[in-house]
C-alpha cells in the first residue's frame, strides 16, 4: 500500500524500494476495511472493475454486532449519517417516539440492506443513495481522507493476500524496485540515524527515508532504534487470535453486506463474507482462554465446514509506538501500532499513516516540526480509535462470566470517563466525541451507546416540550424508503457475478 502511494503522489520525483522476504508470509486476515477506503483506491486511480474481482472483494455496508447485549441479540453500527428533524438528530427522537426497539432498523436504511443481503448498486452501477451517484462528466481528480465531508455507504471486504499480489504489480509496472530478500541486520550512523540495511543476498541497501512495515516484530522502528512501545493492554482486553479460511458457495448462501462480530466467552468472533470464502477468527484475552480452546471454540462455532482447515494463531501486540516517526525511519502498519479489528481500523490507520506522510514528507533540510507534526497526527487517530473501541466493553450489556464483569472494569481515559458520564444525560454529539481525527463520527459513538444496552440513557428534555410530529413522520419514511430499497436492489452475489 505505502510503496504503490508513494510513487502515485511522487511519480518519478521520489524512487521507491520493497525489500521483502519468502519466507516471511503477511499475516493475511484483516480483510475487512473502513469507508474511507475508497480514496486509497481513487488516488491510485483505480475503479471497482479493476481490483475487486481479482481480489475477491465483497462490499461492506456495516457491522453487524451478535450478542453484545445478550445472547440471540444483535443490531447494526451502519455507514450512514444520522437524519435530523428539527434540529434533533433523529436518534434523539426515537428515545422519546420510536415504536420498536431496534433503534438502527427504525433510524437507518442500511441495516434493511444487510439483512436482505443486498447490494448497495443497481446492476446499472447506480448507488442505492442518489447523492453520490458518480458524474460520468466529472473530470476524475484525486481524493484523500480529508474530502471526506460525507459518509460514503460501504467500504469492502477483500483477500488480503490477494490485495498485496495486485498492488505488488501495480507498484512494479510504475517504477518501483522490489527486492526480495532478507534482513540480517540494520546498521546506525553516528547520530543514531538508520546508514543501511544488509541483506542476504543483495548486500548492503541505502535509503533516505526507511519505512518499517515489519509488522508486531517492527525490525527498524522497534528493535534497532529501540522506540519505546506504549501498550493499551491495561484498557483493551484482547491479545490473540486465531483465524480460518473457510470455502462456501455463495451463490447459494448470497452475501450479507456486512462484518459480524459475535461476542463469546472471552472476546469475539469475526466473520468476514469474500466471494468465494468466509473469513472468520476468535479475537480473545491469553488471560481467559487458551490457544486450544479458542481453536475449538471458533471450529464449533464454524461447523462442519471446519473440518481439516488449518488455523492461524496470532499473538497481537495491542498500543502503539512512543513516535511512529524516529530520525530517518516511519513506522507503517503494525510496527507503529494496532488496537483490536473489532470496527476494521487496522488498514485504516495504514492509510491515514500514509496519506500524512505525503502531507508532511520530509525535504533536505529534515525539517523536524514535520516529523513531530506527523507524529501528533498518527498518535491521536489511533488513540481515538482506541477509545471507540473502549466503549464497546464499557457500554455492553453482557456480564456473564469473569471476562466481560472485567473487562468494564479496565482502565478509561480521564476524558473519556467524562464524556460516558456525559451521555447518559445526551447521547454523543460533536462536543462530547473524542476531539481529535481518528475516522469515527458522533453517530458511531451513538450506535454503540445505543446497541450495547450496557448504559443508563435517556432522551434529552427539552423533547417533552417540543411538538414530536414531524420525527414520528420521519420514523415511518425511513421505514418506507428501506422496504422499496429491499425490493429493487439485487442481492449482493447477484451484483458481483455480473460486476465480475
């Protein structure tokens, strides 16, 4: 991703080198991805038809939570901005009018989509939300995370592998040199500055800029300028995880255009729909499960069709590095940080660590107020997102063993410990959401307050003084306007095949 970015910004001002071993795989499951991914493709000046197919790509409309309240529950956190009436978010409303107890079905059209398993084009190409038809006229220009002024509706689900092979060859046929080899070992100058990196085979490989996507092992920024690591161990409660690729047919099982996330004992279960397989894995505590029972409860909870797979166990290392830009080296990905995948944010925070160092690359000069610059940026995005994530353990409703009783106990932000007491008096708004970039918008924080069942909440009110008619009329169009949406899109397969 950061090789085939660089030179899509840079073009032949700025020569790009990959060096990557055999016998270092990726680790290959963080295949689902926020919506703001659309403008690492655009920027590369890609189109649907170009990579989805090659890459097994599915659309994701939401994320579809599975017994967080309790068990047999579950409600949608969907790519869809909240509707206002009267200046009250709708939302706001249904705590005081709503008929139903499904706050995302009666406020949002997604979830109807979801469980339809339908897809959010027409065969025609046409986005089910007319506001972002493409303009064929338009002149194609291209777009960072900052144009994101509006929720787009879906981000996509793809085999990351796969991802790589593309993006390898993107990169390749555009000027970048790839090496493949190993690392055996990363030479300082004087200063503490990274001089060299010696491999294996080609010798010695020099560089201004060094960018460390090693992953958990984070070989440059990590081990040899000993970065300090800041781990989030003591708020999040998760540390491993194990995965499995299971084939399906989906044109008989069609597509929910969502990720699952199914809570368990001791964490959680993803499910991830690609076109031609299921990716799934036990995200889980080391502290409350073992290796072997995690494995045996994901193939339970597979079935059958897990027979004879073989599973991936996954130490992660959750928190961030001190700096994710240290003299000459920028941490990338994993070697920089990760929180849990329970909202897709791990590529995320890639493609946000990119698009900032475009913004902030470094001249001759090594101006260091850009580097610390960028350095703010990446600490703050994943420490919002870690916050989101907090709220998910905080706000569930389950406490039926030791693992979920614990994990509302661990450790909250000063801040953010504010903000949970302000929403029980309002749900989350502009002026009590985390302040600071990190992707997530006020109505996420609202879904989650909302679905998890786990907080004392009420309606604001000054809705006892205000006429309600108009938000009782909106309710009801918003269930109107999803059933004709179910009844006119094609299935999400359907969609595919013909996109294929």
């Amino acid at each position: 991703m950061t090789a085939s970015y660089l030179r899509a910004a840079f073009a032949d001002s700025v020569d790009v080198t990959v060096v990557e071993s055999r016998r270092i795989g990726t680790i290959g499951v963080g295949e689902a991805t926020f919506s703001t991914v659309r403008h690492f493709f655009d920027y590369l000046g890609l189109s649907e038809a170009d990579w989805m197919p090659e890459c097994n790509a599915t659309y994701k409309l939401a994320v579809r939570l599975e017994n967080w309240r309790a068990p047999g529950t579950y409600f949608y956190h969907p790519f869809e901005r909240m509707r206002v009436v009267d200046g009250v978010p709708l939302t706001d409303w249904w705590q005081k009018v709503g008929e139903t107890d499904r706050f995302d079905q009666d406020c949002f059209l997604i979830p109807w989509l979801c469980d339809a398993k339908a897809s959010p084009r027409y065969l025609d190409h046409r986005l089910f939300e007319q506001d972002f038809d493409e303009d064929p006229g338009r002149p194609l220009y291209r777009t960072t995370l900052a144009e994101q002024n509006t929720q787009f509706p879906y981000a996509y689900h793809f085999d990351a592998s796969l991802l790589a092979d593309f993006l390898c060859r993107y990169a390749v046929e555009r000027g970048v040199r790839r090496v493949v080899d190993d690392v055996v070992d990363v030479r300082l100058d004087e200063r503490g500055w990274i001089d060299r990196l010696v491999t294996r085979e080609h010798g010695d490989l020099t560089g201004d800029l060094y960018v460390d996507c090693s992953g958990f092992r984070s070989r440059l920024l990590g081990e040899a300028l000993e970065e300090p690591f800041v781990s989030f161990q003591d708020a999040l409660p998760n540390d491993r995880a194990v995965a499995l690729r299971v084939p399906v047919d989906t044109a008989v099982t069609g597509i929910r255009p969502c990720t699952t996330a199914t809570a368990q004992d001791a964490g959680w279960i993803w499910t991830i729909p690609l076109y031609d397989r299921i990716g799934t894995g036990y995200v889980y505590s080391g502290e409350y499960c073992e290796p072997e029972e995690a494995e045996r409860t994901l193939r339970d909870f597979v079935g059958p069709a897990a027979a004879d797979l073989e599973a991936n166990h996954i130490r992660m290392r959750i928190g961030r590095s001190e700096r994710a830009w240290v003299n000459n080296c920028v941490g990338i990905g994993l070697s920089a940080g990760f929180v849990e995948p329970l909202q897709s944010t791990g590529i995320f925070l890639i493609q946000h660590a990119i698009e900032q160092l475009v913004r902030y690359f470094p001249g001759t000069d090594r101006d260091p107020v850009l580097r610390g610059t960028y350095n703010v940026s990446v600490a703050r995005a994943i420490e919002g997102v870690r916050e989101f994530l907090i709220l998910h353990y905080r706000g569930a409703a389950r406490a039926d063993n030791d693992y979920w009783r614990d994990a509302k106990k661990r450790k909250v932000p000063d801040d953010m410990a504010m903000r949970l007491e302000q929403w029980q008096s309002k749900l989350p708004d502009n002026d009590t959401t985390y302040p600071y970039y990190h992707a997530f918008e006020p109505y996420s924080y609202v879904c989650m307050a909302l679905g998890l069942g786990g907080l004392p909440l009420r309606h604001p009110p000054a809705l006892d003084l205000v006429d309600s008619r108009a938000a009782r009329a909106e309710l009801a169009r918003v269930r109107a306007q999803a059933r004709k949406l179910v009844d006119t899109l094609p299935g999400q397969a359907e969609y595919l095949a013909e996109l294929r």
